[in-house]
C-alpha cells in the first residue's frame, strides 16, 4: 500500500511481480493463488505526507515551485504557521498535484485490481523535523526513505483544509476509476463521514415504502411472465459495466475506533456504497478479559452494531512474518467471540468478506 512519493513505484513493481491477477479471481478450481501471487496493490497518499503537495492552480499551473513558493506553500498548509524560513526549506520538494494524479490514474490502469489507499484525514500526527544534516548521512539506506525514522516531531500539523483537498480528490479518482478505497481517519470520524457522504450527495438510494415494494414486486412478477429478461433476447449474460461515479463502489474505513452510532450512518439502506470497517489487536483497544464492569467497550460495541457482512481484519504492521500472523489470528478470535461465530464459520465470513472488498463482485 502506497503513502508517499518515494513507495508509488515500489508498490507497483512488487504488484507486477506478485500480484493477484483476474484469472487469478476468476479461477473456480479451488487451486490456492496465493502461492505464486500474494500482493494487491493500493496507490494513494497518506494524509501524514498531505504537506508534500501543492494545488498547482494556487500558482499559476507551475509544475515546481521556487524556494519562494515553496515557504509560502508549507505556511499556507501548516498549522501553526512556522516562520522559520531554513526549517520550510529544509522539509522535502512539494510536488504538483495533478501530476501526482494522473501517475495514479496510469497505476490503476496498469493493475486492474488495485485500490486506492491509504488516503484519508489525521487530526493528531505531527510532521517530523528534516534530517540534520550529520543524521542524514547515517540513516539506513535499507529504508524507503520519506518516513520519520527516529526523527523528532516538529509542532506542526497539517491543516484539515488541506488534508480534506487531497482526500476528497482521491475519492473522486476512486470513483472516476470505480476502485475499492482503504481510509485512514485518526481524531476525525465526524469529517470522514462528512467528505465521503459529500462524494454521494444527491445519489442516495431510495428507499421505497412497503406499499410501493409490494406494488414494484408485483409489476415486476407481470413484466417476467410476459416478456423474455434481457439476457434471454440476446443469448448472453452481460454483467453489469463499471460505470464512473462520484464515489468509489467500496470502503474500508481501517482499524476503525469510531463509536457504534456511527456505524449506523455508514449501513444505512440509503448509503449507495458498501462500507465496511477492519479492525486490528495493534491499534484497537479492546475491553480487558479481566474486566469485571460489565460495560460493553467502544470496539465491542461498533463490532456488534456492524453487520456481519461488512467487518474486515488486519494486522495494521509492516512486516510481514509469525508475528503478523499471530495478530490475525488474534483479532480473529477477538471478533468471533463478541458476534458469538464458531471460529471455523468466522474464518470463512472474514475470507468472503475481503474478498468481496477487494474484488467486488468480480
């Protein structure tokens, strides 16, 4: 999963390598890909690096920015405004963000089953200080650079104006590209919801009285009787074309820590995208077993409030290995105990459920 200019092209040419293919999707024989493809790729920008670009309409279509510009960029996009003109210097070259689009846009079509992720908003991190010059020399090269490595925090943030820029216009592009979307939300589950039920205003489904569905019901059971369905006329089956729309057919909001109440805007029937939530042993804090209150914690309480066709698992780590594996197992076991699932009928809901985000109905 992408999150940064430095990782775009790694994580493509790991997916070029390893990656899951549709004939890998559309193989019914059982046979386990996974042994020979492993990876699906995500491409995005995570809101931590949000500050690396630049709204190129703000100057003048520029496609780089002077060392004027580029303190008047991370001034207008950082909070507070810093004034110290050699610590803005020394934060990374902004990058254009039309540029950073259409590279995205060429990933997506390049890998056909890619999402886009990890994009979203954090109302908490702050960026780190630039490398002194002495610890540069001696960072580890083994690294993907761009990441904080040991660096102490500035007390900057990134300014939500901006963060909500750049997650909004990956939204449109996951739409546009009708791709999965992975989102990162920290601090900000009022603002998450706001951007991404914005995506769907106006295309809300709508949801019929009982009287009008037993009227549609009916019509519909005439209209079988006396005409042939479309697929009959033709002799074929069409499945249905991925059309572009304002908002991405699928979302993972990850380890996810919002309350049960929002849960319940995200399922609602009218929402016409599905919503699911993953939840980890890593980031999630879960009611202790010693626990003798008897009150439900936040985790338990939005697992149970989540249906169980829209609940995800992650290890939320970045390196892959045993320890990985013993966090999946155990956020597996976690959420087979509080919705009450035998472990074995968990595991396939889990399976089923990644794999109808990932894939959708492919």
């Amino acid at each position: 999963m992408a999150t940064r200019a430095e990782d775009q092209e790694l994580v493509s040419d790991a997916a070029t390598r390893y990656g899951v293919t549709e004939i890998d999707v559309q193989d019914s024989t059982g046979i386990d890909w996974s042994k020979d493809h492993k990876v699906v790729p995500a491409f995005g920008w995570h809101p931590w690096f949000s500050h690396h670009m630049y709204d190129e309409s703000e100057y003048d279509g520029a496609t780089s920015l002077s060392d004027a510009q580029k303190v008047s960029h991370y001034q207008s996009v950082l909070t507070p405004q810093s004034h110290d003109r050699d610590f803005l210097l020394a934060l990374p070259k902004p990058q254009p963000f039309g540029r950073f689009l259409s590279q995205t846009r060429e990933y997506l079509l390049q890998h056909p089953l890619a999402l886009v992720g990890e994009v979203g908003l954090d109302r908490s991190f702050r960026i780190p200080e630039p490398w002194l010059p002495d610890r540069a020399e001696q960072r580890d090269d083994s690294l993907t650079p761009g990441g904080r490595e040991g660096r102490q925090l500035s007390p900057c943030r990134v300014s939500m104006k901006h963060q909500r820029k750049v997650f909004l216009a990956q939204l449109r592009l996951a739409g546009e590209m009708q791709r999965a979307v992975s989102v990162h939300g920290v601090a900000a589950h009022g603002a998450i919801y706001e951007i991404l039920a914005e995506t769907w205003s106006g295309q809300e489904i709508r949801v019929p009285s009982k009287r009008e569905r037993k009227r549609i019901d009916a019509e519909a059971a005439v209209r079988a009787q006396v005409m042939p369905s479309e697929s009959e006329r033709n002799g074929v089956d069409h499945p249905e074309a991925a059309l572009s729309k304002p908002f991405p057919p699928r979302i993972c909001l990850h380890s996810y820590s919002g309350p049960a109440e929002t849960v319940k805007l995200y399922t609602a029937p009218t929402v016409p995208c599905e919503v699911f939530m993953s939840f980890s042993t890593t980031i999630n804090h879960w009611s202790s077993e010693d626990d003798r209150s008897g009150k439900t914690g936040k985790v338990e309480a939005a697992i149970r409030a989540l249906p169980d066709d829209r609940i995800l698992i992650e290890s939320d780590m970045d390196t892959a290995g045993d320890r990985m594996d013993e966090q999946l197992e155990a956020v597996v076991r976690k959420i087979c105990q509080v919705k009450g699932w035998e472990l074995k009928d968990g595991v396939k809901r889990l399976g089923a459920n990644w794999k109808r985000f990932v894939f959708g109905n492919k």
